[in-house]
C-alpha cells in the first residue's frame, strides 16, 4: 500500500496526460489518483499542470475536500471484473439498486437562527448597498440565518422544502468580503455531530442553494451562479429569474442539477477559469437531466475572480 492515499498519477504514455483546466494545453496535465479506490482520479480538475513556469494551475486533493465536504462520505464500490459473466460487477445486484439515504437537518435549528434577534453581518453589508426593502425579501425568500455571534448561515433547503444542511460564514459588514482564518467557514451538520445533536451516522447529501424557491416558480428562468452572497445580489438586482448557487466552480454536477429538469437555465460563472470550465461540463449536464441552457460570458474581462456581487 501506498504511503500516501492520493499520488499524482505516473507516467503510462499520453493516456494518463490530460488538458490543464486553465491553460487548456493538450497532455500537459496530471491528475491526482486516489490509491485506495483502484488508483481512480478524485476530480477531472484535481491535479497539477506541467508547465509550473507559464501556467502554475495545482489543485490538490486537500483543497478539493475543503471546497466539496460532502465528497469525503461518499464510499464508491470497489469494481471487479466478472470473467465469467464478462462484466463489470461493484457486487449490488443490478435488477435492485439500493437508493442512497439522504438526512435532514430539523427545522427546530432553522427557527433558532431566524428568531434570535441577531442580523447577519453579510445581510446588514445588503442593507447598506440595496435598502432595507429589497434585502428584506431576500432575507425572507432564501431563510437567511444567523450565528448568535452574528455570522450568516446559508440554509440548504430542497425543493421539498427539507433542510440539508447550513453553511456558516464570516463576513465584514461593512466591505461585504468573507472573513479569512481559521473557524471563517463551518457547516451545521458538523456542528450538531461534534456536539451529539446528530448521530455519528448521519449523511449529507447537499442539493441546490435556494433549491426550494423552484417549487413556487416553476415557470420562471433559473439562473445558476457559484457563490450563495451571488445569489442574493442577483435575487435583488435581477428578480425576474430565480436564483440558485452551487457552492463551488466543482459543484457544478447532474446530480446537484437534478431540480433544474424542463427549465430555462443560465449559468453565470465567475470570470476566469469558470467559464471554461462551466461550458465544457454543462452540455452533458444539460443532456443527462434535461434542461435547456446558456452559459453568460458577462462577468469575462472582469477583475480575476470577481462575480455579479462585485459589480455595484
């Protein structure tokens, strides 16, 4: 065995070199592979480009973790060759494929965060660049939470409208740029578990932010950005689509799209790296689960990095 579980991969002809995802130079690129899951690669775009001196890209497997938490309790199956049936078997039976279990948060949590007389910092940075009004419904339409120290929880509610988790942030209410440092980013669900509020065996299993607003608008355009600060500026300067985040520039997938089936879709990527990444992935997205898109090109040219949040 490997002394480490996840090991750039080595050498075995162009096969096992791919394009870099931000300079998008053929076989210059190597993916990482994870040793104990039969040397499978963790992401498409965990890996390191070749050309240190003119691209620089390193996406590693720790900070892949970091930015999709819930990847970590995943356990795939281990795939074996059947020889004598000449197929592929992970030892579930094809004809009664077992359902994944999906936990919820209880609602008594939510309600605690609503009514605990604290304004969230990054709602009051809202406040003071949209008026009191607009960020009210907001505020109202997302479940919008707060810590008792004042940090903003961004509540997962699905489109039945159940809890999946909350995402606890840090913000400068006066900038409206999140807090950097240790213990800036928690997630409810991993708070309830340290603590003993939820069973060491429950599972998160993360669905669209603002997933439960597509149920009362179901013949409105859905318009996807990365960040969930994102959505609600775009929620307020842009009312007429309904907003919805996935988290991360990875969180970008079929299973997380699932709710968009039969819908209107624009994709608003960040500028950089995103719109590349975004229009590469999403055709195969858009056809497994159904939905019709465009992907904007309005934030490239922009500051790196920068989102419809920053344009004000």
């Amino acid at each position: 065995m490997s002394e480490y579980r996840y090991q750039l991969e080595k050498y075995r002809g162009p096969r096992t070199r791919h394009v870099c995802p931000q300079c998008h130079r053929k076989q210059s690129f190597t993916r990482y592979i994870d040793t104990h899951n039969n040397n499978e690669y963790i992401n498409d775009n965990v890996g390191k480009c070749n050309r240190l001196d003119k691209c620089g890209y390193h996406y590693t497997p720790k900070q892949y973790f970091e930015d999709n938490p819930w990847t970590r309790s995943v356990q795939r199956p281990v795939v074996h060759y059947d020889r004598e049936n000449g197929r592929l078997d992970d030892g579930r039976s094809r004809s009664n494929p077992q359902p994944r279990r999906i936990d919820y948060i209880p609602e008594e949590y939510w309600v605690r965060s609503r009514f605990n007389g604290v304004l969230p910092d990054h709602v009051r940075w809202l406040v003071t660049q949209y008026g009191v009004d607009a960020v009210q419904d907001v505020y109202d339409l997302y479940g919008i939470g707060a810590s008792k120290q004042g940090e903003t929880i961004f509540w997962q509610r699905d489109i039945e409208g159940r809890l999946r988790t909350g995402k606890i942030m840090a913000y400068d209410s006066d900038t409206g740029h999140r807090r950097k440092g240790e213990g800036a980013i928690r997630w409810v669900h991993s708070e309830l578990k340290r603590t003993g509020r939820l069973d060491d065996k429950w599972q998160l299993t993360q669905c669209l932010y603002g997933e439960h607003i597509l149920a009362d608008n179901p013949d409105m355009m859905v318009a996807v950005v990365e960040a969930y600060k994102t959505a609600h500026v775009g929620a307020i300067v842009m009312p007429w689509m309904v907003w919805v985040a996935v988290d991360s520039m990875s969180g970008l997938t079929a299973e997380r799209l699932r709710p968009l089936k039969g819908r209107d879709v624009v994709l608003f990527p960040d500028e950089g790296k995103g719109y590349q990444m975004w229009s590469e992935k999403i055709a195969s997205i858009a056809e497994e689960v159904g939905f019709s898109y465009r992907v904007s090109s309005f934030m490239e040219g922009r500051e790196q990095g920068a989102d419809i949040a920053d344009l004000r």
